[in-house]
C-alpha cells in the first residue's frame, strides 16, 4: 500500500505484479469452485459452501495458471478446472487438519470443525475430497485423476508420519525433510506438473516445473516453520511455538539443538518430549542469539536455488522466478 | 454346523453354495488387496495392511463378482480390481466410522482408531480412500473413478445428514429412507453396477443390476437396524439397542414410535433426545409385545421384493437371487 519512491531492498513492487497478473484466473476459479456446490447433495452444501469460502491464500491454483501461463488474458478452462480440484484437495485437509489440531478459528473464522462438530467434519472433508477427484473425472483420460489421488496418499502419509512422531526426539532431519517433501511439497509439485501439462507444454518442461514446485513447496514449509518461531503473531507471544508447544521438531529446533551445549540440548529434548516443561521464551532467545535465523534462512535459499536453477531454461521461468522473490522478501520480513 | 437332514423352512443349503461359488474371486480380491499395499508409503504400509486385515464380509466385493459373473471359473481381472477398489473405500468409511463412534473393538481386534491414535486414523482413512481412487484411475477410461468418486461423496453425505439429526425426533422416516439410501444402498449399487458393466453385460442389463443393489442395501441396512434391538448379541443385553443409546433413529424405532399411545411416545422422544434416560428393556419389551419386528420384517421384504423385480429377467439374476434369499433367511434367524 505504500506509495512511496525509495527503492526498498526486496524491491516488490517487481514481483508483486504477478499477483495483480493473476486476478481474471482467481476469479475464474472462484467461480469453478461455487459451481461446483450444486454436486452436493442438498442437505450438505452449505457446509461445503462455508469450507470453500475460508479458503484464503490460493497459492496452489496460482501455480496451476502461472505453470501454464499463457498470458493474463488467455483463461484456459482445463487450466481452471485443475486449479480447481487441487484447491479443493487442500481444503479437505486443511478440514481434517483442523479437526486434529483442535483447531477453532483459521482465518479469523470458525473451523468446520467448530462450526459442525468433528464427527460431521471428519465426513465433510471426505465428501470435499471425494469431489475434488469426481471433477478430476472429467478431463478427457484418468492422468489428472490418478496424479491427484496419488499426491493426496502422499500428503496424508507425510502427516501420519509427522502425527506418529510428535512429542519424539528420535526424528531426523532426514526424517523432518522427509516429511515436509510428504505433506507439502507434493502438492505443490503437482499443482505446477498439472498446470504446464494442460498448457501443452514439452514434456521436459513438465517435469522442470514439477521440480520447481517441489523444492518451492520444501522451501515455503521451511518459512512457515520459520515463522512459527520468528513471526509477527508470534513475536506478540501469544502463539509463540506453537509447534514447540505440540512437539513438532521442526528446522529451527533442530539449528537450535545443533548450536546449545549437550547438557542444554538434553533439556531440549526433554521439554520437547514433554517429560519437563517447556521454556518457549528461553528457547527463542537462544534462537535470537545463536543464529538460528540465518541457518534456516541459508536452508530456505538452498532450496530456492534449486526450484530456480530446474526452471531456468523453461517457458513459464520467468514468471515462476518472481515466486521466488515473494518468498525471499516473506523470509526477509520476519527478521525485521 | 448341523449335520442333521431335517428339512428346514429356509432351506440354508439351497442358496449358501452362492459363497463358496465365490472362493476363488475373494481369494483373488484378498492377493489384489494386498497387492496395493506396496504403492503405499512405507511408515504407513503396516497401518493400511492392519485395515485390510480387520475386513469382514467382503459383501460389496461379492456383490461385484456376482453381478459380473460368468462362471466360477472365470475370474476377470477387471471384476477383481473394482472390487479391491470398491472394498479399500468401504474399509475407509470403516475407519471413520470407528473414530466417530469412538469405538474400540471391530471384529474382535482394535480399531485403528484405537490402534494408532484418531488423528493417524483420520488421515489412515484418507490415504486408504486416496489410493482406491487412484487404482480406479487403471481402467482405460475414467467411468469407475468416476462413479466411485460420485457414490463416496454420496456415502459422506449420508453420514453427515445421520450425524446431524442424531438426538433429534424431527426426523422423518423420509429422512430415514435418504439416509441408508445414501450412506448404505449406494456402495451397494456401485458395486452392482461396475461389476455388470465391466462384463460387457446389456446396458439395460446394468441398469437393473444397479437397481437390484440399491434395493438390497436398503433392504440390509434395515435389516442392521432390527439387529441392533433383536441381534443374538444384543439379546444377551451388553450392546442393547446401542443406536437407541446414541439417539439413532431408525425403523424399529418408527415402528415402535407409530404403535405408542401418544403420551408414551412423547416419553420416548424424550428418551430419544437425551432429556430423560433411556429405558432400552422397556422398550425392546414393548417392542416385541407391539409387532415391531413384523412391521420392519415387512418392509424389508417390500425392499427385496423390488430388488428381485428388477433382475427377474437379466444375465445375472438367477445367482443374485440367492442373496435375496441369504438376507430373508437371516432376518428370520433375528426373530429366534
């Protein structure tokens, strides 16, 4: 919003654009995603209606059409239609999600499960994510159905993964990676696969790009863990480590562990485990102090380098390259 | 387990070699089951192998094979993998039946819930549901993913409207009627329906195979229902009536509620709707006493009669039959 000329570091105003590029195709899914309402049966549609509308940030649609891109005035419907069904994949597990996080409020809005109890929510994201493959249906073959299911079985493996080792020191960053690859990652892969395949594009652009979405998808996991500690939100305290607090070893945990002394790190582990109380102010002012910022932030770029260098040479590039950008200057403006 | 030759009304032996007919094809579905256990991620392999295992009856995969039959000898692949499709979405709805029933025991062994904790149980179900589409999406074109999508999604919605009335009487045996003709006739009519069209039977031949699952299921769930007040377990009193405790309203309960004076009837929606106990032995009592177990033995029938009518003249019918006459013969083992 702001109209000042100083040129600012993360200058976003050249990126930002590819937001504003975006708006006839979100509209256009928006659209998609309301008709879709009319498949529900009668007596659950708004239900249905009420998880699309909590949606908010749309990212996997935006790497559908900008995977695809073709222009800002040229809307492929098949493109639509696929933003639509990954979209409607993720939401189904943010309503599970937010079931077992016990989570009452997304988005400054009731949860689903809140607002219909967790027995109808449980249901409800089964009948969103049996939809979201029912439209996949309708492309002319079975490829965007299977990819789809197929993502989805990996999403869901990653957060059982991730649900078994709560509260558990015995995870691995090989094990951590392992898990945001799953649950994350995936997703966003085959967000950007499906939306350069229905553009048409060469086969060896397809699979660049789904390169390009998984490590963007690793990376932007990796800020959102970040953020966990270092955020706006979380700097008030009121939520401060809420992944500390539910015992999920996340990258900065594991740069803190790295950096305190074994008999601390030992500490750590126990609050970590639940077996003492956690200390989540001392934790982060250790974090503050030994540089676990700028060691989870270089993991950030590592990745971005990859999801950048796949991409390179390829048709939608270019465009893909500001994501990049967006989300460096996101990484950036938790340190402020 | 009787050896004796006293001819009995219901002639068991007439129509229970409908099942061991079907030996080779559930043994062909129980290798394909398993089979699907190596696309699965292998933290999660052992889970979705216990679901298998905990299975049961194997009744919609019986209900494919029957209704693509062509010969005890000729196991079509194609029947075999619709099956395992159709069965690994029924062992999903188990799944989340069992954490929202918070149940413990399935068939004499845990839940998953209980096995691995209700949030790994709700994602278990998902990747369990995610991978039977995604082996639906290995037929050449996409009409089973797509029917099966669509009937899940009807499943779901049966599920959630149960769940939403739950502890209410302002439901009508209308409401009733859509209820188990979604969330138990339309896997049931799926199942029919797939099995007929995968063997190259008539259109009008699937058609009314489809019809004749419908009807069966709707015919079996209320069946389930008079079991849950006239079942030899619930007899012994331990698990009497237990939709009754969980304020299920169901045809027995219809019936009962329609031969009530209207002052008891109006104790019994109280009853119903959790503002006064519950009198399970009371009720069960008066619904002997009253012809409960006559009305809903009746309107079974009237179900069977329909799903007989529609295959009287087709390929199939003569061995679908015989399910007819298993249902009728354990509705009539109830009243024992």
């Amino acid at each position: 919003m702001t109209t000042a000329a100083t040129p600012q570091k993360t200058a976003p105003h050249a990126y930002s654009g590819v937001f504003s590029l975006l708006s006839g195709h979100l509209a256009a899914l928006d659209r998609c995603l309301h008709d879709q309402l009319s498949a529900f049966e009668p007596e659950i549609r708004a239900m249905a209606d009420y998880c699309i509308d909590t949606s908010g940030k749309r990212i996997r649609p935006s790497l559908v059409f900008l995977s695809g891109w073709r222009g800002a005035d040229v809307i492929q419907p098949e493109l639509v239609k696929a933003a639509t069904v990954v979209e409607l994949v993720h939401l189904a597990t943010l309503v599970h999600d937010d079931i077992m996080d016990e989570a009452d409020v997304r988005r400054n809005r009731g949860t689903a499960a809140r607002e219909y109890g967790p027995t109808a929510a449980v249901l409800l994201g089964d009948a969103l994510f049996a939809h979201a493959l029912n439209l996949a249906t309708q492309f002319p073959t079975t490829e965007v159905c299977a990819a789809v299911s197929e993502s989805t079985r990996r999403v869901c493996a990653g957060e059982i993964v991730q649900t078994l080792r709560r509260g558990s020191t015995n995870v691995s960053r090989a094990d951590y990676q392992r898990i945001i690859d799953l649950k994350t990652a995936e997703l966003f892969r085959v967000s950007c696969h499906l939306g350069a395949r229905l553009a048409g594009f060469s086969p060896a652009c397809v699979e660049a790009v789904g390169v390009f979405g998984r490590h963007l998808g690793i990376a932007y996991q990796m800020y959102d863990d970040l953020a966990d500690f270092f955020g706006e939100e979380k700097r008030i305290g009121k939520t401060l480590g809420t992944d500390f607090a539910s015992g999920k070893l996340t990258l900065p945990l594991f740069a803190l562990m790295d950096r305190l002394s074994p008999a601390d790190g030992a500490v750590l582990a126990e609050e970590l485990t639940g077996r003492r109380p956690p200390q989540p102010a001392l934790r982060l002012a250790q974090m503050h102090e030994l540089g676990v910022f700028a060691a989870v932030a270089g993991a950030i770029d590592e990745e971005m380098a990859v999801a950048g260098a796949a991409i390179r040479e390829q048709e939608p590039g270019p465009l893909l390259m500001n994501l990049l950008e967006v989300l460096r200057s996101q990484v950036g403006s938790l340190r402020r």
